[in-house]
C-alpha cells in the first residue's frame, strides 16, 4: 500500500475526463483521438486542469456512440473553471480533481455540468387526449372534433416516428384491392386526385404478373423437379388458383394435366413371355424404338448432333431397357441459369432424362430373357450405343460369365494371360467362334476352345464393328471393381486400413458380400492423404505401394471417367498400369484389365472420356421408377396388374421426355 498521498498528475490519472467519477485506465494516445472524435470537441489533455481518465461506463458508451447507436452523452465539464494551487514544494492539492482522485475505491462526489439549453434532456409531460380526434384536453384549449381533425393529429403522431410511418403505408397498400392491372389507388392527404401506387414484383399479390399463366406442361416440370405425385400437383395448382384474384394454372388443369400423362400411351403395349426356368411373365414395352425415339428428340428439340444410348440393367425387382438420348457439344451457361421450377434443370446423362422403354417384374439375367425381351422392342438396323455392366455385357454378346477362360468382353485375353492385351473381339469373330462352338457339338466344357462364346450375338451388327465401338467400358463398374479389389488386397496385408473409412463416416454396402458404392469409392481416392498419415502412424511400410496404385488410379479416374478427358491419359493409365503390377500377390481382374488397355483404346477412338456412355443414370433409374411404381403398385397376381403397370411406365416417360 502507497503510504503518500497522490500529487496532481496522478490524480488526473484517476478522474474519468467525461463524468469526473473514478477511472480504471489511463486514456492511451489514440483513445485521445477517437474521443475527440465522437464528441465532436478539441480537448487539451496536456492542460493540468483536464483529466486524462476514462471509466468503463463511459468507455463503453463512446464505444456504443461510435459504431452507429443513439445514445446520449454527458456534456463536458468547463475544465477552465478548476482552479489549481501554484506548484510549490508542498505537493497537497485540493482542486476538485484531486478531490476526486483521492476517493476511496469508487467513491463519487456529486458535481453539476453546466450544460446549454440545446443539450439539455427535456422533462416529460403527460397530456390528455380525445379518443375520438386525438386533440390534446385542457383548460382554455379549443377541441374541435372532427374526422379532419383526427387525420391531422394522426399525421402529427406518425411523423415523429418514420419507420411507424413506412410500416402503416406498406400496411395500407398491401390490403387495398388493385385494379385489373395491378394498380393500388390512394386518398391524398388534402384532397385532389386519387395518388397511383403499383406495388413492386416482390409483392404477394404481384408473385405472378396480370398475364402469366401457368400450363399442364410448366406443372409436368414441376412435378419433375419435386417428386410430387400427380394428386399432389394438382392440389398445388388448386391453392395456387385459390390463393391469386386471377386464374394463374389454366382452365380445366386437372383434365389436361391427365390427358398430357398419357400422350405416350400409343407407343407402349404389353406381352407375355415365357423366361428360362419356364414362368410366364408379363412385358411393357415400346411398339416401335424408332418412332418412340423420333418423338422424344421432336419434343426435346434435340439437336441431330446426338447419340442414342440404350441401357439395360436389372435392380429393384425389375429389369429395365432404357433409353438416354444425348446432346453433343452442348456448351454450359456462363455465369449458369437460375434455376427455377419450371425449367428444365436435368443433364441429358442424367437419371431425370432416361425413359423406360421396357420392363418386366422378377425377371433374371440371362442370355435367353434378355434375348426376348429386345425382340420385342425392335432395335434391328438402329444405331445406338449399349450402357450396362460387364455381366450384361457378355450376355449380350453371347459369351460365358466372367469367371471363363476369356472373360474379356473386348478382347479375346486368357484369364491367366490378362496382364497383357489380346485380340479385339469384333461381331464376325464373335460369329464366327459360336459356329465353331456348335459345329463341336456345343460341349460347354470346350468353349474355352472358341473364346467362351456359346451364344450368338443378340444384335447383328457388320462383321468388322469392334465390340469396344457397341460396348464402351463402363466407368461406374470399372471404378468400383478396381477399387475394391485393391481395397480388400490392403486389408490382408494392413487390417487397420478400416480406420480409412470410418474416418470418413463411410461404411461398406452389405450386398455382395461387402463393398463400397461409387460415391464412396470416389470419397475414398479423394482422401487418400488420410490413408497415407494412419499407415504412418502404426508403421505399415507395406501399405505404401497400395497408397501409391490408389493414387495413380484416382488420376484415371478424374482425367478419363468423368467429362472431361485429360490428354496425358495413356501415360496416366500406363503409370496406374506400373504401379498396380508392382503390387505383391494381387491378382489382374478383367476389370483391371479393361483399365490397362480398353480405356485407352476407346478414348483413341472416340477422343471423349467415358463420362457421356456411363451406366450410372442406367443405375440410379432403379430408385427412380421404384418411387413412381408406389403409385401404382399392384401384385403381380392382381387382374389390374398389367395395365396399372403399362400406366405407370406411360406417365413416367411422359414426365422424363421434356
């Protein structure tokens, strides 16, 4: 404890220079500065008679007062009017902020601010008022009630307060009914014209414009776009008619909306096969590709710069035939369009834009069943493209499973020989082994003596078209092969490789046995930097090599799988190509195989990256139309079955063709 009493200057350390009470800081350089700032004055802190302490209320006010928030100040004491004690060697001080200085703690003495008339805070009054005019009541004053009156007191109220004043217009606009275009008209405060108000386009009442309309097709894209059943957008154009004093969804909506569901019906019948194991089984299925596909690309206004992808695939109870009609050199917007429900939104490789074209409940994959099933959709002399897995792939055709001695869709490699590239399969070699096959008595123990094909072909095509050119590797299987394969290799050698994916909350799919999908499978290669920091923190120099393949794979991946094709892609995939076969013990899968050469041998020919042939939207079409058949679902047993079903396969391609 200080046994001496403060001299001046320490005093004015401890006088708050705005309301002369206790001070906890000293004011620094640049608080000087910004203080004189806010309060507008010039204020000599060097002067002796000036305090040079600020307390926390008043620095927190000055904070408050400088970002912007009405808040009323003390007004400066006249530090003229202190007056000081000559310096002598008696340091004893009785100004008053001495006094005040040497208070104990937070002691206050009560001082009186000269302040002007301009800052002083008028004292309030309480006036009666008429409830009916608003005039003020008293004795001597004159009170004449009258609606005048009361509108000029009211705009004497209103205006003291703006934003009261823009709430109650915006209040009064908002409720007045417009006229037929749009026009809200307005008393004026002395009399005279009415005033003209029209309410901007974020109005309520103007969300749709006096001649906007909205037709069957703007609701067949919402629909689209939001899942809705058909009740459910009904009921929406309903609320929407309900909710405007015009008619925005056109007359007679619901009618139309169902007669525009059904305008593909013509095209589309059912037929009944007999599959494999000998059961009957009910097929929906287009009439005639070639007019189905001429319609859709005149509804599209497709350009003739396309191709025609044909996809088959079975999933979700069902096997489908689909077909994707896709635009060449179709350049993106830039800056893209906003995107509203009523537009097309939907990439033409995309799941929205796919068609069913054929259907049938339960049926298996098999040479036989998918065989019938395109005889009756009448693809011969129409070019087109496939999209479906390796499974597919080689039923179509016509060779054994992939377990086989040559289990290559294109090329006629040894499954032991697979680390090397073999002959290309063309439709006449293929023809020309299932002759020899049957020629031999069709033993099935030989195929491997004819390349494993017992099939014939299930599309002719000219003897020289390679099956690379009608079959393009599938990037979604090859990516989920690939890596599984070298996921499941790295477990065996680095069982802590789990830690990978639950870093990344990413869990195997329980079907087959245990994978990761393609999403995740993409998550994964993205994140393979994770990989390499937990190998190295348990010490597994084992898994580097691994690390090093998954690498070189994700640059094949991202510069060949997608849409966009990198140009150093054969030494891409010769780099993965290296790296994978350095690995001990892990074995060349055809889906392996297909990576090290029949990606690099497609891109050759077609300079595209394999992103536009995807088998995805094939795939996702699954969960698609397994949502839209809830709609209509009947057992397969049910009299109503087939028709229910060619219903639901007419209005699901109606919605996906626009």
């Amino acid at each position: 404890m200080p046994n001496t009493a403060k001299n001046h200057q320490e005093c004015r350390k401890s006088v708050c220079f705005l309301c002369f009470s206790k001070s906890q800081r000293k004011l620094t350089s640049n608080l000087k500065e910004r203080c004189q700032i806010i309060l507008k004055e010039k204020i000599n802190f060097n002067d002796d008679k000036v305090p040079f302490g600020i307390c926390e209320k008043c620095r927190s006010c000055l904070r408050r007062k400088e970002s912007g928030e009405d808040i009323t100040l003390p007004s400066l004491y006249k530090f003229e009017t202190i007056k000081l004690r000559p310096e002598t060697r008696d340091s004893h001080c009785n100004c008053l902020i001495c006094s005040i200085g040497k208070l104990r703690h937070n002691g206050q003495m009560k001082i009186e601010f000269a302040q002007s008339s301009a800052t002083r805070t008028p004292s309030l009054t309480v006036e009666k008022r008429c409830s009916d005019c608003f005039s003020i009541i008293g004795r001597g004053l004159p009170h004449n009630c009258t609606k005048g009156t009361l509108r000029n007191n009211l705009v004497a109220v209103v205006t003291k307060d703006p934003l009261a004043s823009e709430r109650i217009a915006a209040l009064v606009v908002s409720n007045k009914a417009p006229s037929p275009h749009g026009t809200v008209r307005l008393s004026q405060l002395y009399g005279g014209r009415m005033l003209p108000v029209t309410p901007s386009s974020s109005s309520a009442r103007q969300l749709f414009s006096s001649n906007s309309s909205i037709s069957v097709k703007d609701l067949a894209k919402v629909q689209a776009n939001t899942g809705l059943s058909n009740n459910g957008i009904k009921r929406i154009a309903a609320t929407i008619n309900q909710s405007t004093s015009q008619q925005i969804v056109k007359k007679n909506y619901a009618i139309k909306f169902d007669k525009f569901s059904k305008q593909l019906v013509h095209h589309f019948t059912s037929s009944l096969i007999q599959d494999h194991a000998g059961c009957v089984r009910t097929v929906i299925h287009c009439k005639n590709f070639h007019e189905l596909k001429n319609e859709i690309i005149a509804m599209r206004s497709t350009s003739k710069n396309h191709i025609v992808k044909v996809g088959i695939d079975g999933g979700g109870g069902f096997l489908k035939v689909t077909l994707g009609i896709i635009e060449l050199n179709h350049e993106p917007c830039i800056p893209p369009a906003k995107i509203n429900c009523t537009s097309k939104v939907f990439k033409d490789t995309g799941v929205k834009q796919q068609l069913v074209i054929a259907v049938c409940e339960e049926l298996q994959e098999s040479y036989t069943n998918v065989l019938q099933v395109f005889e009756l959709i009448k693809l011969k002399d129409q070019e087109f493209v496939m999209s479906c897995d390796l499974k597919l792939a080689n039923i179509i055709c016509g060779l054994q499973a992939h377990s086989s001695a040559h289990p290559c869709t294109w090329c006629e490699s040894g499954s032991k020989e697979l680390v090397n590239q073999g002959k290309l399969r063309t439709f006449e070699s293929l023809e020309k082994n299932v002759s020899l096959f049957k020629s031999a008595g069709s033993n099935i123990r030989k195929a491997r003596d004819y390349k494993n094909v017992v099939h014939s072909p299930i599309f002719k095509l000219p003897g020289d078209t390679l099956v690379l050119n009608f079959l393009p590797p599938m990037e979604l299987h090859l990516l989920i092969g690939v890596f599984n394969h070298l996921f499941a290799a790295l477990l065996q050698v680095f069982p802590r490789v789990t830690l990978w994916s639950d870093a990344l909350h990413i869990k195997q799919q329980p079907y087959h046995g245990g994978h990761f999908a393609g999403n995740e499978s993409r998550k994964l290669l993205h994140n393979i930097d994770i990989l390499q920091s937990i190998a190295e923190k348990h010490s597994c120099y084992a898994a580097i090599p691994f690390i090093d393949a998954f690498r070189k794979f994700n640059a094949v991946v991202s510069g060949c799988f997608g849409c966009n094709l990198n140009p150093n892609y054969p030494q891409i995939i010769e780099a993965f190509r290296v790296s994978y076969l350095a690995l001990q013990n892990v074995s060349v899968t055809p889906k392996v195989h297909a990576v090290f050469f029949h990606v690099k041998d497609f891109i050759d020919r077609y300079g595209q990256a394999l992103g536009l042939y995807s088998e995805q939207a094939t795939e996702a079409m699954h969960h698609n139309f397994q949502i839209h058949w809830q709609r209509y679902k009947r057992p397969n047993h049910h009299p109503e079955y087939s028709k229910k079903l060619q219903c639901c396969i007419v209005d699901f391609n109606t919605k996906h063709c626009l």
